[in-house]
C-alpha cells in the first residue's frame, strides 16, 4: 500500500510505502501525477520504501517505464529518489534507472534517507 502527500514545505511530492510496493501502487502513482495541474512543473518525487519487498518483475518495470513517460510528460523536469535498504527492491529499482533514460528525468537509486532527500534539495 502507498500513501501519497506533497510537502509544500520542501516542495517533494512523497510517496510512503508499507508492506510491499506491487503493481497497483505503481498504478496509483502514475494516475496522480498524470491527472494532478497544481503540482510544480519541475517534479521531485520521494519513494521511502526503507526494508520492503517487491512483488514486482522485470516486465512490470518495462510497462511502468513506458507508462512513467507518458505520465510526466507535461512536466519540466522530474527527478525521483528512492529509499530502500532491501536488497530486491535496490536491484529492482537501478534496473529501473537504466530503463528511465529521459532527457527530463533522472531517476537514483539510495539506501540512506538522508542521502535520497539531499539529493532531491540540492541538485
């Protein structure tokens, strides 16, 4: 399951995760951001998955990579962090950096929170 708020203080549209990020809370996630005008137009994303699992595979990364650009599309620019420190979910998710080659979006991959927020602030 995914909860999904924007901090306004720090400008970061952050995602939280818990139990295990599946199919549908991608869905979700690509739904809010296609169908959301107030979010700013240079996108950072939040993905705190800390030690969770994935139900995901390389396929479903694949359909979400395609479904992902069509989605942030309208945006300036979209840089997305994500936290994890299951070893799944890091494999998965550099996969996916390699898969999200954009000219608007970078996309990395942390497993210290500290790192993946300063990343989103500071570049």
């Amino acid at each position: 399951m995914v909860s999904i708020e924007f901090d306004e203080e720090t400008n970061i549209l952050k995602l939280n995760y818990s139990n295990s990020i599946d199919k549908a809370d991608i869905a979700k996630f690509i739904q809010y951001i296609g169908n959301s005008y107030s979010l700013p137009t240079d996108l950072k994303i939040y993905h705190r998955g800390a030690d969770l699992g994935s139900t995901m595979k390389m396929k479903d990364l694949m359909r979400f990579s395609k479904e992902m650009k069509q989605g942030t599309g309208k945006y300036e620019t979209v840089r997305a962090a994500v936290y994890t420190t299951n070893s799944l979910a890091l494999t998965l998710s550099k996969l996916y950096e390699k898969l999200n080659i954009d000219s608007n979006t970078k996309h990395k991959t942390f497993n210290s929170e500290r790192a993946a927020i300063s990343w989103l602030i500071d570049l």
